[in-house]
C-alpha cells in the first residue's frame, strides 16, 4: 500500500479504512494526540502556532470544546475503531494531559483491558514555569501505552550511558582501564534436581539460592577472566561498560515540545522516533487519526514504515505537506510519495477518483466538510 494522507473528520477516515481499504487487523502501531478537553480554540497566526495565548486574528487549527462526558465518548467512538484497525502484534500510544488522562486510562482500560496496558509514560513537555496559582507547577504530561495481545512487537529501546551512569554503575577499573561492575552468579530458589545446585569450584550457592547458569558455563567464564572472587572467596561476574549497548529506557522521558511550532499540537519528532522504533517493524503500517503538523507521519517515512495520517483541519493538512516536504531522501529514505484523499469534499466514489499524488494536492480550497 502507499502511504496515504486523508483529510476528514477522522471517525469518517476511520470507517473508510476498515471498510473500503480493507485494513482491519493490519496496523502495527497507532500514535494519536487528541484534543486535551480543554474547552479552547488553538490558532496559527503569521506561520506561528499558539499553544497558551490565542490572537483573535489568528486562523483555528483545532477545536477543543469537548469536555467531560462528551469528550470521553468522542474518543472511546474512535478507540473502538481503532482497536479493529490493529494487528495482533499492534500497540497504541495515546498522549494526554493530567487533567482528564485518568478518566482516559479507566476507557482504554474497558477496551482494551487491563491486562493488556503497558505503560503511564510522563513526558517532560517544558521548562519550569512561574504561574501563580494554587498547586505545583505543570511540567507534564502523560502517554498510555497498550497492546492489543500479550505478544506486541517490542524492540527493546535503549539510550546511552551518561559519564554520571558510568561512574555510578561501573565503578570499577581493570588493570587496563576498562570500566566494570560486578553481579551475583546466583538467584532466589533452591533446585532439587539439574546442574544449577551442584558444587563450581568447591563453593554451593548459598542456602535458598541457585547458580544462574549450569557449572559448564560458570567454568568457561571463570576461564575467561570474567569471574570476580572476593576476598571471602565469593564469585561474582564480571560485566564491562564498552560490552553494553546502553540502559533500558524508563517511563520518564524528557522531550520537550518545539520552541516555534507550525502547529499548536506539534511534538519533538525524537519521541516519535523513539516510539515507532521500538513498537513497529519495518514493514509496519504506523497510523495517526489525528496527525496536525505530520510529524509522526515524518518519522515514519524516515525510519522506512509505511504511514497513515487523518485530519480534518485545514491548518493541519497544510503543516502536513509542508512537513513532508522536508523529507529528504538518501540512501535508507527513498519513497516519499504519498496519496492524498480528501473525503470533505468527495462522496464515496472508488478509490480511483478520489486519489491524487502529493504534487498536485489543491489545498487552498479544501474547506468544508459536506459529508
């Protein structure tokens, strides 16, 4: 399939994937960023998105006037859709605010069980700030992260040691200045029975404890330089910085949003980066219903998975293709072509009369939805 851009209220975009493309079942990864139920306009004026102050003159990106019972039932409309839409090794992302991202939780919770959420993600979102008010200042906000099954795709994402985490975490130096920590060779539980209860080098685990591995191996790595024995005549293994690829990422991530955004809802595209990366393959079809600027469409593109983007909003679907633009190809990026469906101004025809390649997209006019 290309990769496809849709402009439509995105229930509509929605039901037109899963019943005229065809798609239920086939989308690894899903990353959407909905209205927060903030009961606010979000403008662009002069090229500038607004995300706090809002000029009268600016033109509306977005809508956010949804709130409470209204709001919940928007989304969980679109969550069920969704949900279809994914593959059994698929997984969502969905970027909330504090304020109702628990209510939130409790929805995803129902649809697609409790057994099956993954994450409460804090994203550091700003610097922090000086409002005077009664309570904490804001400096976050939240990613619920699900899979659809218990076997989703999962590349494990790691990040780089900090010098302050070498420090820390391989405290100790060889005679040949490689830096290395050490880590108990046994585990809790006794063994009756099996190699992991027997004797290396004379010494039994300790009393309710087993040998992590069977004595052969013990005997190679203690051969290899990469047993440690304590004075007390403890073993331990041996594990050196350089031999790492790095520390597990937590679920507290600092990427804050863009200083000058094109679009009020525009994000740091290494989030998304590191989203797609460890949740989609490279023959995954990653879909965002509520796409604004393009950026997780961007991301997509350069880390070679196949993309969806939804959006109703003319300021959006323009930050869309001006995004997309930038897109430059080279070795491991060569397919920056997309189809775009304008299903505001179309009736459901076939797919042929309704696509048109992304250099001949007419924006300018593309205005209300008359579906």
């Amino acid at each position: 399939m290309n990769n496809l851009l849709l402009q439509s209220e995105n229930i509509i975009g929605l039901n037109y994937l899963l019943n005229d493309l065809d798609l239920s079942g086939k989308i690894d990864l899903v990353y959407i960023d909905p209205p927060f139920a903030t009961g606010s306009n979000f403008t662009i004026t002069n090229g500038r998105a607004t995300t706090i102050s809002n000029s009268k003159n600016g033109k509306i990106a977005y809508s956010d006037k949804l709130k409470g019972e209204d709001f919940i039932d928007f989304l969980r409309q679109r969550l069920i859709l969704l949900k279809e839409l994914l593959s059994d090794k698929g997984s969502i992302y969905l970027h909330i605010d504090y304020k109702i991202g628990h209510y939130v939780k409790v929805l995803m919770d129902d649809i697609f069980g409790i057994d099956n959420f993954r994450n409460d993600i804090t994203r550091i979102k700003c610097n922090p700030k000086n409002f005077d008010r009664i309570g904490y200042g804001n400096i976050k906000d939240m990613i619920l992260f699900y899979s659809k099954t218990k076997n989703p795709i999962w590349n494990e994402p790691r990040e780089s040691y900090s010098e302050k985490d070498i420090d820390v975490l391989f405290p100790k130096k060889n005679s040949d200045g490689r830096r290395y920590t050490t880590v108990p060779i046994h585990a809790p539980g006794e063994t009756q029975n099996g190699n992991s209860n027997k004797p290396f080098k004379g010494k039994l685990p300790p009393v309710g404890r087993h040998w992590r591995v069977d004595i052969e191996t013990l005997e190679k790595w203690d051969k290899s330089g990469l047993i440690e024995w304590s004075q007390t005549g403890n073993p331990r293994k041996i594990i050196y910085e350089d031999e790492r690829e790095g520390k597990r990422v937590q679920d507290i991530w600092e990427f804050k949003d863009p200083q000058y955004p094109s679009y009020p809802t525009e994000k740091n595209q290494d989030l998304l980066n590191l989203i797609i990366k460890t949740s989609s393959n490279q023959d995954s079809i990653v879909l965002d219903c509520f796409c604004g600027s393009g950026t997780t469409l961007k991301a997509a593109n350069e880390l070679g998975r196949k993309w969806i983007g939804i959006d109703k909003s003319d300021e959006a679907v323009k930050a869309t293709i001006n995004r997309l633009k930038n897109i430059k190809e080279d070795l491991f990026v060569t397919n920056k072509t997309y189809d775009f469906i304008n299903l505001t101004k179309m009736e459901f025809n076939s797919a042929e009369n309704m696509l048109s390649q992304n250099e001949n997209i007419p924006i300018e006019n593309e205005l209300e939805l008359i579906l």
